[in-house]
C-alpha cells in the first residue's frame, strides 16, 4: 500500500516534452510516410524509410551528428550516420501480417509503478509519445509491455515484441537487415581476457556503462505506428529504439563499434604505436592498459567522447582503473591472474538454490 501511495501517480503526473509535442511526432510521421519527390527528382512510394525518401533530419535526438561524422571519417562502416540521423527502420518484411496485442503481460500489472515511471521519464526524454486518448494513426500495430528483475533492485521495463504469431519480431529477418547479410557477434568474456593477458600481470582496468542506450537512438519515424503500446487505457508509441525488438542489439552494437574503433584510434595521439584497448558490449565498455597513467588517460578519453557525441553515461556505473573489476559478469583479477565469480552472484545462486 506504501509503495502504491508513493509511486503509483507517476502517469499522472506526466509532463510531455514542451519543445517536442506528441503532435510534433505525429507530423513527423506524416510527413516521412507520404510519397513525395528525393532530391534528383526521382519518386519514391508511401512508406520509403526516411534515409532512403524524405530524408528529414531528426532534431529530437541529443546525438551531435557533424561530430559523428567527424570522427567516423575512414571508418569501414561510416554509413551508420544515416541512421542516426534520419533514424533506425524496423527491417520488416514487406508482406508481413502485423496482430494488435492491446493487453500487457501480468508482470507490467504487478509491478505498475515501475512501468509508470518508464513511461514518463521517456516520454520527457523523446524515448516515447503520448499520451493519446485516440490513436494518432489508422492500422496502427500494439505489443505488450512487461518488466523483468534487474540487478540489484530495479525492474527492466520490455517491450515484448515477439508476443503472438503476427508480432513485430516474428516479421522481421533474423539474418538480414535492410537487405544485407547480418554478419556480426557479441563479444564475450574470452576477448576481455585476451587483453589483459596481454597487458600483463599488474594491469589497470576500467569500465564505462552508457544510461538508456537503446532509447539513444532513433527509430525511423516510418515506423512509429508500428510500435505502439496501451498503457492505463491511453496510446504511447515508441519514437526510439525500444529494447525488445529484434534488432534493438545489432544496432546498439554497431553504434558502440563505432564508438570503440574511435576510441582506439585516440590512443596513436598519446603514443604514436599503440592503440588504447576496449571491449564493448552493447552499452558496455570494458578498458585494460598496462600502465595506470594510459589506463587513466583512456577511461577519461572515453567519457569526453560520448559527450562529444552526444551520448548519455551512466557516470554512477563507471569504475576507474583498479586492479580488480567485475565485467561482463565476471570478476578479473589483474595482481593474481584470476579470473573468478563475484561474491555478490555466489550470494545470489545460493539463495535460489536454497
């Protein structure tokens, strides 16, 4: 009952964003999906992906875009700015039968107060639009939403876009994107060891941790009818990539790629041989130099940078060079050599053992 007095009046206390409207996103959207005339004069059908038709710039996202493109000069990849700046399609196929799935999982019921401050925090950071007492658009597509338990105390809000045999997930290719062949892994634990091993005995390490980072970056504005939710009887509409969709961690790892590779490079202006070492997951960066001096020049190299282009840390989560770091799940023990489980998750296994 405490807990519902506190946090339960969330939703209504909801603000919108005063400089980008929910009629804003509508008009954006009405606006990409119409047919219309690209700059050589050739047309282009109802429903282009903005990068490919209307080409409209995305004002709402915080990413500094001529940085972007500065720093990504010579990259093999360097197309990635398209999509941060007019926005991430889907990557549906063209036939697909989309289903409306109008009411949330039970987890998103049980755990409503965390489900409604998701919503009015991303509503205020251009994450989401709404509320609508009426949807904006017809044919529009609705997921649910549920929570999950994230470490230590909080709960993950997901947008379960794979619920139903005509969901979201289910018409969208798992080996292509836009066309192309998906060619790409997550890293894992076993390439963060390989840098401290090479580092050595001894060796600083450090980790980064980037805050919201799916809601970072933009969804094609094409697509917003898509991905819609009912939240306390009103519309929301996901105007950002929202973790739950099919390729919310491919282009999350693309972003963050990029931002290692730029990283890395930043290492020659310190000495003229050596790269800085990084490994990344997702919103995850893992740092090992041999030297503390370099493993600090790289770790404060890194927060200047996602400033630089617009990304948002979460500065709570960072953890200076050390010796002894918990990343990826495992605990690395640089003096010892030791790779080993953190006490905190022997704590966590024995209990549901028990």
């Amino acid at each position: 009952e405490q807990r519902k007095e506190n946090l339960s009046n969330s939703i209504h206390k909801l603000e919108t964003n005063r400089v980008f409207t929910s009629d804003y996103f509508v008009a954006l959207h009405q606006i990409t999906a119409a047919p219309g005339y690209r700059a050589d004069g050739t047309p282009f059908p109802v429903n282009t992906p903005n990068h490919l038709g209307a080409r409209i710039t995305l004002p709402h996202t915080k990413l500094k875009l001529e940085r972007w493109r500065h720093h990504l000069i010579g990259y093999d990849g360097a197309e990635l700015t398209q999509f941060l700046e007019f926005g991430f399609p889907l990557g549906l196929r063209d036939s697909a039968k989309l289903d409306c799935q109008t009411r949330n999982h039970g987890s998103a019921y049980m755990w409503f107060d965390w489900v409604d401050k998701f919503v009015a925090a991303e509503v205020q950071e251009c994450g989401m639009t709404g509320p609508f007492q009426l949807s904006p658009w017809w044919g529009v597509t609705i997921s649910p939403l549920m929570t999950a338990h994230k470490k230590p105390l909080d709960r993950r809000t997901v947008y379960d876009a794979t619920y139903g045999e005509g969901s979201l997930n289910n018409a969208t290719p798992c080996s292509t994107y836009m066309g192309q062949p998906i060619h790409f892994t997550y890293p894992r634990v076993e390439d963060y060891r390989i840098l401290v091993l090479k580092a050595g005995r001894g060796a600083y390490m450090w980790k980064r941790d980037l805050k919201r980072f799916f809601l970072q970056l933009p969804l094609d504005p094409v697509e917003y009818k898509k991905v819609g939710v009912v939240w306390r009887g009103m519309f929301f509409f996901f105007v950002c990539l929202a973790f739950g969709l099919r390729h919310s961690g491919l282009n999350g790892q693309r972003v963050s790629d990029a931002v290692s590779w730029i990283l890395r490079r930043m290492g020659l202006e310190t000495d003229l041989e050596l790269l800085y070492h990084v490994c990344n997951y997702v919103d995850d960066f893992g740092g090992v130099e041999s030297t503390r001096e370099r493993a600090l020049a790289a770790f404060t190299a890194l927060g200047r940078l996602l400033d630089d282009l617009g990304l948002q840390e979460s500065k709570k989560k960072a953890v200076p060079p050390t010796t002894c770091i918990t990343f990826l799940g495992v605990q690395f023990d640089s003096k010892n050599m030791e790779m080993s489980v953190p006490p905190e998750k022997i704590t966590e296994v024995k209990e549901e053992i028990s």
